[in-house]
C-alpha cells in the first residue's frame, strides 16, 4: 500500500469516525428506520446502516456503483434490507416517494447540484414530519486555506472574495464543486423547512498533517481521529474543517 493511499485512508477514517458519532443517536435504539442515501455510491454507508437493521435506498447516478452495492450488501448479508435506484438530487422525487423517509444521508451531494436550494426542498419533502437529514459538506474557508497552502494564491484569493452562496472552486479550470460556509448553511437549511440539531468540523487536522509523520509514530492515526473527534463540535476550529457534517430535523 502506497503512503499516498495510506493518508487517503486516514483521512476517511477522520471522516466517518466523526460522522458516524453523530449518527449514532439518530440510528441506534428500538425501532427499524426507513434511510434515503443520496449519492451512496457503493454502499460505504449504506451497508453498515442496514446491519443495525434499517431499510435502506440508495439512489446513485452510476449504474456501476449500483452493481456494486448489490455485491457489498450480498456479501454482507442485508440484501433485503438494501435497494438502489439510478437517479439523482434533481430528480429525487421521480424515484422516491414524499415523506417515504425516516433519515436522509446526503454526503458529498450539495456540491454539485445545480440548486443546493432546490435540492434540499426536495430531501425536506421526501423526509416524513421530525425526520433526519445528515448533510455532508465541502467547507470553504478551509479550501482558502488549502489553495493558499498549495501555491495557488489568486485562486484563494477569488474563493475568498465571492459572496456567493456556495462559491464553486476550480484548478487549473477544472471545476471542484461548490463550498459552503457554516453562515451560508444556517440560511439555507432554515429556509428549506429544517432545524439544525449539530454542526462538526470534519478532517480539521487531517488534511494538513503530512502523512510520512503518521507513517513513522506509533499510534499516531488513532491519536490523530481522537484528536479530530475532540474538536468536532469547538466551533473556533470550523473554519479549519475541510469538510461540515449536520443533522437537522425536519
């Protein structure tokens, strides 16, 4: 295994540790819960969710992946509990029924939608009444931080400056997706129906930690996700999350 993969690993680790402690509540205990993963892909989540005992659909726009989810939730014994769809954010509503869900996942969607605010009345409507949505996001003071960090200073610059909801980033002209601000989602959750429960800064120090430093400590991966989940919810240190994770009810 390359070190390059390994600090790729380390990284999602920091990520799922965190998102996964906020999940927690929301899964765990009496009860079975109808789950709506959005763009879950493979299955990553979607699997372990359905071994707690919970129905889930997944709805993916690549075949491929969906194949693939078949294979994870076979392999592991839950394909039962696991569906998929071919669809997407924009035409969630033509694969899932409204209020046909109990917990909304939707990790690393809002990027690229067309109309992060289309999309999340979408997911409010799919929900059932106090439902749950996980949202997953791309944060953006930290890819200011990152470009600067890379060189790429007019570039940082330009992410910095735009008062765009969502302000997209681009290297090289190649488009990155759009990144939030935790101000810009407290406008935007609210005004699609939903009240925020938690806010945590996700892979605060794992994406600035040179991965030769993990290699060469003892234990220094897990000191490292201990570290990330310590931080989570200290909001001086949002801003220096690559990522925001929130649970909001609708």
């Amino acid at each position: 295994m390359s070190s390059d993969r390994s600090a790729s690993e380390r990284r999602g680790a920091a990520r799922t540790a965190v998102v996964w402690g906020a999940l927690h509540p929301v899964l765990d205990g009496d009860g079975h819960k109808d789950v709506l993963d959005i763009g879950g892909g493979t299955g990553g989540f979607a699997v372990r969710v359905a071994e707690l005992g919970h129905r889930v659909v997944v709805v993916d726009p690549s075949p491929d992946a969906l194949a693939a989810l078949g294979r994870r939730a076979q392999e592991r014994g839950v394909p039962d509990r696991v569906t998929g769809h071919q669809g997407d954010a924009s035409s969630l509503l033509d694969v899932v029924a409204p209020g046909s869900a109990d917990v909304v996942l939707c990790h690393g969607v809002l990027e690229y939608v067309d109309d992060p605010a289309a999309a999340l009345a979408s997911i409010a409507e799919v929900l059932r009444p106090g439902g749950t949505l996980s949202l997953l996001v791309s944060q953006r003071h930290a890819a200011v931080i990152a470009r600067a960090m890379a060189g790429h200073f007019q570039q940082a610059r330009a992410l910095l400056d735009d008062d765009t909801i969502g302000a997209a980033t681009s290297i090289g002209g190649r488009g990155t997706g759009r990144r939030f601000t935790r101000d810009e989602l407290l406008t935007l959750l609210p005004a699609a129906g939903f009240t925020l429960s938690t806010i945590h800064g996700v892979r605060v120090f794992a994406d600035l930690v040179p991965g030769s430093l993990l290699d060469l400590e003892p234990g220094a991966a897990a000191a490292l996700v201990d570290l990330e989940q310590a931080v989570a919810e200290r909001p001086e240190f949002l801003p220096l999350a690559t990522q925001l994770h929130v649970v909001a009810r609708r």
